[in-house]
C-alpha cells in the first residue's frame, strides 16, 4: 500500500497528493471528480494544456490569475480574442507567458464554439468518449492510454491544438473520465459514487 499515504484524517489518500499544501484540497474535492460545466471543461483542457512542460502546482496557484485572463473561461467570448489580447496576455505576469499556448486557448475556444454549435454541448461530446473501465491501466501507472490517444487524435481532426495523448489523458483523470484515485484512496470510492450518479445535462 506504498503507493498511499494518511491524510490529516488518518484516512489513506493517493501518494501524489501529499507533495504540495494545496494537493490535498484538489485531491478530496475536484480530481477525478466528474466535471459536466461547459466552462469548467474547457478551462480544464486548457490549463493542462498550459501544464505542459510545468509543475502542476504552478498552474494551480496561478489558476484564479487564468480564470481572470481569459473571462472565467468563457469559450465563446475568448473566441472573439484577438491579437490586441495575446499582447496584453503576454503581459500577464499572473499567467504563463507562453504565446503558443495562450494563442491554442483563443484558438481553442473558436473550436469549441463550433463543436458545441454542431454536437449541442461539450459535455455531451467528452462523456460520450467515456473509455470502458476495465480497458484502463492499473491507475497512475502510465501518463497516456489508448483512449487518451484516441482522442488526442480526434480533437486535432477538429483542428484542437496543444491536445496530445498525455495532455488528454491528465484532463480525462481531472474531469472524471477516468477514476485515477489508488485502490485504497478514501476519495476513490467518492468519485465512484459521483460517477454512477452522473446525469448529463440535455
């Protein structure tokens, strides 16, 4: 059971979550968690996308700093952004400074504007890529799988971009696609619940 530790309850949790003050609230409250929110999805994509390269942690704590960059994540408004907001975005010093990524977020948010014109919700397009359980890897073992692959290769069809298989797969363990919580997690049978108690909205 190496691969969990006592949280402050003296309940075990996933290994990871102990590396970072601030671990432990996203761990017992969001990761893994089933995610329906159209904004909360495509932030979500987005800041693993903006994950790349970095520490988690990084991202998290300048989380509130991107969610006021780019309008709480509003797909449709960021899709209107132009360059007059990359450069002010470049001057951001609360966000990642990374112009190819944040000009994927604007880029992004103009494919997600058309797949949900087209598919009626985001929701209704990521939960119907849902990747069978018992097809999965043993949990935390690997950083991509067949259907993070698949589509990774999906979304860039649509014309996606900074979406490969391991940036699919981190958003499909943070959104609730996939249940990642160890065997022994006290939050992995939460997040089973939560996940047979999902009720997608129309």
């Amino acid at each position: 059971m190496d691969s969990v530790i006592p949280g402050p309850d003296g309940q075990p949790r996933c290994r990871w979550c102990a590396a970072a003050p601030e671990f432990l609230h996203y761990h017992d409250t969001e990761w893994g968690f089933p995610v329906t929110d159209e904004l909360r999805l495509f932030e979500k994509l987005c800041l693993e996308g903006f994950q790349s390269g970095l520490s988690w942690r990084t991202i998290l704590a300048k989380r509130e700093n991107f969610r006021a960059a780019f309008l709480n994540f509003d797909y449709r408004r960021v899709a209107r952004f132009d360059e007059s907001d990359v450069k002010r975005l470049l001057l951001d010093s609360g966000i990642v400074r990374h112009r190819g990524k944040i000009e994927a977020v604007i880029h992004n948010a103009r494919m997600a504007e058309a797949l949900a014109d087209r598919g009626g919700s985001l929701a209704s397009f990521f939960w119907s890529r849902e990747p069978d359980p018992t097809q999965l890897a043993e949990p935390q073992t690997v950083s991509a799988s067949a259907a993070s692959h698949a589509l990774s290769r999906e979304l860039k069809k649509l014309g996606w971009k900074f979406v490969g298989p391991t940036t699919v797969y981190a958003f499909m363990q943070a959104v609730g696609l996939v249940n990642d919580h160890v065997a022994g997690c006290v939050a992995r049978a939460q997040v089973e619940r939560a996940r047979r108690a999902l009720v997608l909205p129309a």
